[in-house]
C-alpha cells in the first residue's frame, strides 16, 4: 500500500512523499539540487547528525531551477530536523562536452535545522491530521540542498497539503 501511495506522489510530480511512522517527529523531504554548470555530482554516502544513513541520490548532474533534482524521500521518525548531515561525494566536470576525470571524494557537512525557525518546525509538528492523506500531518516541509561552486545552501518551503507554498526561506545562494 505504502509502495502505490509512493509511486502515484511520484507520478504527481512533486507532491509530497512523506510516511507515517504514528505522527511523530517532522515530516520532510529532501531534495538535492547541482546548480554547478557542466557537472556531475556522484554521492556514495548520506547520514544525519544522528547517524541515520539516507538514500542518496545516486548521480546527479547539474540542472536549472530549484525544483528539479532528485528527492531522498521523507522521513519522519525524529522529533526534529537533524542538526547536520553529512554527504560523501565526489564531482566530474564535462570538458569539450565529455566527462572529465572523477574528483576525490569529499566529505561535505550542511547544517539543516539551524536555516529552518523554529516557528515553522512547531508549525509542522502542530498541524492537524490531513484530510486526504491518512495518517499524516497537513502541512509538510521540503528542504532543498543546492549544490553550487560555492558549496551547498539550504532553501525550504512549508507546504499545506502537497503543494501550497504557505512560506519560504533559507540561506542565500
């Protein structure tokens, strides 16, 4: 069941995919992002400040807006967002429009709840049950790790339901 509800929010395109693990901790998702021209980003590794290991995405190469990139999925077993979370990654640049040599893996630390107020956290936690998604909270909160030449930032939106952007924000690219 859990596994349909995946695949039709994948089909939709962007609406959440967050689980229900008895309405505890903050439902969110993450989405990585490579805003760096004519790149290849390759995570081998991804874990939270707690040493919870995510699924990272795989490659990712560099893309356009925001929205487009590839998603970790949701988790919602922790009281709060995870302090930091660590990605090892190595990066391969395009040269004369063919892949260039591999990188040295790197282990990148970003700090995620520090760039979230603590306002929108309680706003999340608070949120009354949905009304079309059994088991989860109205209101879900999407943290976008942008990979840039400068290194990666952190942009978040606060939805209601799937897809309403009630409030944004983040570190500035």
């Amino acid at each position: 069941m859990r596994l349909a509800g995946l695949l039709f929010a994948l089909l939709l395109g962007g609406c959440s995919i967050a689980g229900s693990h008895g309405g505890r901790g903050v439902p969110y998702s993450i989405t990585f992002v490579n805003h760096i021209p004519g790149s290849t980003l390759r995570f081998s590794k991804a874990e939270s400040s707690d040493g919870t290991p995510y699924v990272h995405p795989g490659s990712l190469r560099s893309l356009g807006p925001k929205l487009q990139g590839a998603t970790l999925g949701s988790i919602d077993v922790q009281p709060e967002i995870p302090e930091w979370a660590d990605f090892t990654l190595t990066t391969q640049l395009l040269i004369g429009g063919k892949e260039g040599p591999v990188g040295k893996p790197e282990v990148v630390r970003v700090y995620l709840r520090k760039h979230v107020p603590r306002e929108v956290i309680d706003e999340v936690l608070n949120a009354p049950p949905s009304s079309t998604r059994a088991g989860q909270r109205s209101k879900l909160l999407w943290l976008y790790l942008v990979w840039t030449e400068r290194g990666p930032y952190v942009h978040w939106e606060l939805t209601k339901g799937c897809c309403d952007i009630e409030k944004e924000g983040g570190q500035p690219p």
